[in-house]
C-alpha cells in the first residue's frame, strides 16, 4: 500500500509540478528534531528520517491520480 501510494504521489508531482529536476532523498538519524531537518516530506523509519525535497513544490500536491491497471 505504502508503495503505491508513493508511486502515484510521484506521478502526481511529475504531471503537475515537475521542471526537470528530481526530488532529493536525504537520511538523517531516527531522533534528528524536526526543527533541525530542511523543509521537505518526512518518513519515519526505525533507525533513520527520509526525508524527500521535491524541486518546485511550494503548494500541496494535487491528489494523486490512483491507477487501475
């Protein structure tokens, strides 16, 4: 579900924000404050904090257009 979910949020930022560059991953240790992490989307993993820079990004996301393949 998570994948999926991923994947069409993807889709949605390409179709609807995108202008040539890709989004940036950085990990940081599990209990890096918020406040200490750059603007972006946060995963919370056992170990680490994903967290997702997506470039021209400065309005929510449309909601993300779910395939039926």
């Amino acid at each position: 579900m998570l994948a999926s979910r991923l994947a069409a949020t993807v889709r949605a930022w390409d179709r609807d924000v995108r202008d040539g560059d890709d989004p940036a991953l950085t990990v940081h240790p599990a209990g890096t404050p918020d406040h200490r992490l750059p603007a972006g989307d946060v995963l919370d993993k056992k170990h680490a904090r994903l967290l997702f820079q997506w470039p021209g990004r400065d309005v929510p996301l449309p909601a993300p257009v779910e395939r039926c393949d």
